[in-house]
C-alpha cells in the first residue's frame, strides 16, 4: 500500500460535518473527498446562483439546484463511494447536535458572522472537546502574508480576520479557496492524527 | 503582568486588569468577537468584570462575514 492509499483508507472510516455550503464549505467538501474521507455531512438551505460560481464548486448548468443537492452529485462524480449526508436545512441550535454529534471535526462555513458566532459558542458549550475549524477573513485578493491560522483549545479559525466592506472588497475564488484549503488542510491534519506520516 | 494573548505574550504594566481594558489598550474594537479566558467562553457582557491577571491565556477572536 502507498503512503497515499494508506492515508485515504485511514480518512475512509472519518466522518466531518461541514456546516454551510457555499465558498468555503463546498471547497474544503471537494478537497476533503478528493484525500478519501469516507463520511461527509452538509448542511445548507440556499440554491446555486450565477453569482456563486465565482468561487463555489457549482457549475453553470446547476443553477437553481439546492447547494447540498448539486454538492453531493459533484463530490459523488469525484469519489462514487462517498458516504454523503446532504441536509437541506437551516442550521439551528435545536438540529446541530443530530447533524454534527456524530462528526470527527466540523467545519464552520457559515457567511454571516453572526452566524459563525452562535455556531462556534454553541459548539463550545455543548462539544468542547470536538475540533471546530472556523472561516474568518476570506474577502478580497492579495496580501497574502496575512492568512493564518489561529489555535483556541479546539477552536481553530482561518482567515485573515479582517472586516472589509463587501461591496468594494468582493469574495472573489483564489483567497476564498485557500482559506478552504486552509480549513480542510487543517481537518486532514486532525484527523490524521493517531496516523502520522513516517520520518522522511 | 504579563499574558499570552492569542498565543503571543504581552506585558501590561497593571498587575491586573478587565477583559475591556485589555481591549480598549489593543485597540480591538470589532462587533463580532469570541473570547476565551483560559479556555473558558466568557460572555460579552462579563468583559468589564472579568479580571484577568498575571500567567493567564486570553485569546479574543474576530469573526468576520463572508464564507
């Protein structure tokens, strides 16, 4: 077996939630199946839209589908054999336990931050021991020296953490992905864990 | 006093002072934020009385839209 093949069959039996299916949580979804996680649930109330596809991993022929919906043909044409949950809901203090209880690590990929707010001090309360790897701080484009990841007990938060103004500093794909690959880097990392790599 | 905030130390000269005055001093001034006093949440309405002292790990975190 290769250090590859060994790696996804350890992610195989690993499940991760994500929570929010647009910039961030369909990116970390993709690069997460591509490693060969073999569970994934999403959730996420919102349709693809033409101004998603700017960054989203949706394609234009998929517009007006729900984003869990579209997300899970799309991460089941990478990997067939993925377990894929997909929940077409609001997340809410009163669904996230039975969504996310049963994860090895959730991802917050929520867009509004106060959103991200009651997520991450619900997960605290409720599942302090289980990671949580949060977005902050994805608009715009260059300065990359001010990504970076910031480690809080199991809270861990990607991002620059920067307040723009949206309308002149747009989401635009390369910054949002690499905070996704941020997130999902960081998710492999967790989960692989008891499996370190052997000494180069 | 001096304190790891968000995982750096930082040396105050008061012996010790408010989760708000620590804030006021390194200009967070943000909507949004979460902060945890040695691994505890504390709510924003306990900044002002939350006393935070010598050898403690403060880390305040901003959240920001967009995702």
């Amino acid at each position: 077996m290769t250090v590859i093949q060994n790696i996804a069959s350890h992610l195989s039996v690993k499940k991760a939630g994500i929570a929010g299916a647009g910039g961030l949580g369909s990116n970390v979804a993709a690069a997460l199946v591509r490693s060969g996680l073999g569970h994934i649930v999403i959730a996420d109330y919102d349709v693809v839209t033409e101004a998603n596809l700017n960054r989203q991993f949706f394609f234009a022929d998929q517009t007006g589908q729900r984003k869990v919906d579209a997300l899970r043909e799309n991460l089941l044409r990478i990997n067939n054999l993925a377990d894929v949950e997909a929940h077409a809901c609001k997340v809410t203090p009163r669904n996230a336990g039975s969504l996310f209880g049963s994860c090895d690590v959730v991802i917050e990929a929520f867009d509004l931050a106060k959103e991200k707010k009651w997520f991450a001090e619900w997960m605290i309360a409720h599942f302090p021991f289980k990671p949580l790897i949060m977005g902050s701080g994805i608009a715009g484009y260059g300065s990359l020296e001010t990504l970076r990841m910031q480690r809080s007990g199991n809270l861990y938060i990607c991002g620059d953490q920067k307040e723009t103004e949206q309308k002149l500093v747009p989401l635009l794909a390369p910054r949002v992905i690499m905070v996704a690959m941020m997130q999902a880097d960081l998710a492999l990392e967790l989960l692989l864990k008891d499996k370190p790599l052997p000494e180069p | 006093m001096t304190i790891t905030l968000n995982n750096r130390k930082e040396t105050f000269s008061p012996q010790e002072m408010s989760i708000t005055r620590i804030m006021e001093e390194k200009s967070f001034h943000f909507k949004m934020l979460i902060v945890k006093l040695n691994g505890t949440l504390i709510p924003r309405e306990s900044w002002p009385l939350t006393v935070v002292r010598n050898g403690d790990h403060l880390d305040i975190i901003h959240l920001v839209s967009g995702g």
